[in-house]
C-alpha cells in the first residue's frame, strides 16, 4: 500500500514500482484538482477584480501576488520534517479554506470600489499563500515517484489530464460570467473552488514518499549550501529571468484585449484555446524531452515565445476578427508554453540534487517568486505609462517591446546544468 504523511523509508525501502504507479495517479489527480482550482478561481481573480474597478496597476499586482505567495515555501521548509511531504500538502489546503470562504463571500457581497478591489488582492493573497506552503512537497514527491528517465512521460500523462479539463471547465465558467459578469457573478465558482481544494488534501494523503534525510544543520547553512552548486545557481538565475518577463507579459494581455474590444466570456474561452495547443504538441516535446534534454525544446520555445511579439502591432479591433487574432495567438502560446514547461521541469529536476531535495527545490521557487515579484510590478506601472503616454496602441508597443525580452532568457537557458552535451536544435533538425 502507499505510504501515508507520517510514513518514513530508508534508501533500501524505496516506495515499490506498483506503489510509484500508485502515487503518480495520485500525484495526477491532484494536479487535475489543482487545474480545477484555476479554472473556478485563479483565472479569473483579474476579471473579478477588474469587475470590483481595479486598475491595471492592481491586476499587474495580482500577477506578482501569484509570486509572492511562493515565498511560503519558507514556513512549508520548516514544518516539513514534522509532518512529512504528503502531510504538509493535506494540513496547507485545509489550512487556505477560511481565505477561499472570505473570498467567496466577498464575492457573494457584491461589492465594487478601490477598497473592495484591495481586499479580494489580499484575500486571495492569503489563500495562495497557505497553499504554497502545502506545494513546498510537490516537487519532492514527483520526484520520489518517478525516474529520471521517465520524467517527461509522467509530465506528459500529467498535463494532457490537466488541459482536457481546461477544454471544458472554462466554457462553462465563462458561458456563466457572460461578457459583462458583476461581482456576485464570482461567488459560484469560487464556492465550487473549496471542493476541489478539498479533494486534493485528501488525495495527497496516499502519497508515497522516500524519507527525508536527518537535518544536522539550520536552514539558512542548508539554502546557503544549495545556492553555492553551480547547477542550481544556473537555473536561478533563468528562472529568475524567464518568469520576470512572463509576469510582466501574459497576465496583462487580459487589460489589452478587454481595453480593445474583446469581451470578457470571450476571454475566459480563451483558456480552452490555448488548451488546446497545449496538447497539441505535449507528446512532442514530452519525447524530445526524454530523449534529448531540455537544451533543444527551451532553445525553440523561447525563440518562438520572442518571434510572436510583434503580432501585438496587428491587433485587430472588433468582432469576430479580434476573437480570431486572440484565438491564433493563444493556440500558439499554449502549444510553446507546454514545451518551455516541460524543458524547465526537467532542467530543474537536473539542477536539484537529492542531498539537498527540500532545500533546491525551494530556492527554485523562490527564484521565480522574485522573478515574478519584479516582472509583475514593473510591468502593470510600465503598461500603465504608456497607456498614458501613448494612447490606445500605448499598451500594444509595450506588450510586443516586453516579449523580446524572451531572448534574454534564452541566453541564459545556455547556462543551465548539460546544456553543453544535450543534443542542440541543428543537431535534431538533422535527426528528424
């Protein structure tokens, strides 16, 4: 049987392989509930609080505040040896209910005003918080319970269950809100929301894990240890850097398109869409992945990411060709964004060493939460500015100026741990 929280094993009583299929369906269906989450909740917290009269200044700080909130990895580092991975992730999601019911009512309220806008960000912030002290265990977990060799093909499986809900989920949520939706149109999904946060404590609790090594030494020597390998110190720096660009970027793409006409259901179908690419090249880069390494699929999904940004300058306005130019970019984002996740995923996994497991995984986190911090500040003042700077199309040359920037993060990718003995670009348009 899968070990539970509390359970321990030496590196000889590693969890069996039928236990690690166990697990991954588990790990599986927790990350389907944590789809889930974002679909009836996370999503479209900008939309909620775009109903309540935020400004882009506020939305750009709820994209931060999605960083922020890794920064409870910290609190989660400190409780893990006491309870055990699965443990902390069970005790975190209960832990984040009260914030998810103050938001629901919030919401059921119907309030609207800057007051009213500060407190969901703050709300939400909370509730985000709490949980990511439960994900400080997710990334051990995984893993626990797959080979190196296998990553790509269990991320695979993974993501394809993930964006088959997101086929169908957002539909229904924006069929619900409609193009205009009020404040109380939120309470429903956030309400739905609690079930499936509660779902996934539950399903973490028949979670197989290998047991921790003692600690001899405080954290900050343990963080300080991990920071001085060079692997590690290489990733975080690209993730610092990859995700300072994507939160200065893609969460305000839902100011631009609203701003220019696109109405809100539309929007929220948008997600579906971009599913949709998603899958549409998941084996791909899944196979590459394990075959080749991460070098070749970051190197094409980043270039890529930079080569679409100036379809920002060609942003139609008016339906149906507005749906149509949102529709073409999110299907192209999603099918780039599900090979970069899969390279990082396993550039990580290559960084983080399993003498310092907790510890290098964490400080992953952090660097992209301080990415993230940055990046979305910046980027909802810079959108702002220029709005006022230049009008209608100010928003647009910002998007497309900030996009490039992906360059930036591939010259950094060129750094990572392998990169020099993974197979390059040329090397696989050979192969093919």
């Amino acid at each position: 049987m899968p070990e539970t929280a509390g359970d321990t094993t030496t590196e000889e009583q590693s969890p069996s392989q039928g236990s690690h299929r166990k697990s991954q369906s588990r790990l599986i269906a927790i990350a389907v509930s944590g789809s889930t989450n974002n679909a009836l909740l996370t999503s479209i917290v900008p939309l909620f609080l775009l109903s309540l009269g935020a400004s882009p200044f506020v939305i750009g700080l709820a994209a931060t505040s999605n960083h922020i909130q890794k920064m409870g990895r910290v609190v989660g580092l400190q409780f893990m040896h006491r309870t055990g991975k699965a443990g902390l992730f069970f005790w975190a999601r209960l832990g984040s209910l009260p914030a998810g019911i103050a938001l629901a009512l919030l919401a059921y309220q119907g309030g609207a005003g800057v007051w009213a806008a500060w407190i969901g960000l703050a709300v939400f912030t909370i509730r985000g918080t709490v949980q990511q002290m439960g994900n400080t265990a997710w990334w051990p977990l995984v893993q626990d319970n797959t080979a190196s060799g296998g990553v790509g093909s269990f991320l695979t499986r993974m993501r394809l269950q993930q964006r088959l809900l997101e086929l169908v989920l957002p539909l229904l949520v924006g069929w619900y809100l409609g193009s205009q939706p009020t404040a109380n149109h939120f309470a429903l999904p956030f309400a739905l929301a609690l079930f499936s946060t509660l779902a996934g404590a539950f399903l973490a609790r028949g979670v197989a894990e290998k047991a921790q090594p003692a600690i001899n030494e405080g954290l900050l020597p343990r963080l300080r240890q991990v920071i001085a390998e060079p692997p590690m110190r290489a990733y975080a720096f690209f993730i610092m850097a990859r995700t300072a660009v994507l939160s200065a970027t893609f969460p305000l793409w839902v100011v631009a398109l609203t701003d220019w006409g696109l109405p809100v259901s539309y929007f929220v179908w948008m997600t579906p869409v971009q599913a949709l690419g998603y899958i549409a090249g998941l084996h791909g880069w899944g196979r590459m992945v394990d075959r080749h390494g991460s070098r070749g699929v970051l190197t094409i999904t980043l270039i890529l990411q930079a080569a679409i940004a100036p379809a920002w300058l060609f942003l139609p306005s008016g339906l149906p060709w507005i749906a149509l130019w949102a529709s073409t970019i999110y299907f192209l984002w999603g099918a780039l964004d599900g090979g970069h996740q899969m390279g990082q995923s396993r550039a990580m996994l290559d960084a983080v060493s399993k003498e310092y497991q907790d510890e290098g995984f964490a400080i992953a986190i952090y660097a992209s939460a301080l990415g993230g911090f940055v990046g979305g500040i910046t980027g909802g003042t810079l959108f702002q500015w220029a709005s006022a700077l230049a009008g209608a199309k100010g928003p647009l040359f910002y998007l497309t100026a900030a996009q490039l920037t992906f360059v930036a993060t591939w010259l950094l990718s060129t750094r990572l741990a392998g990169y020099r003995e993974q197979t390059s670009v040329r090397c696989l348009l050979r192969l093919r």
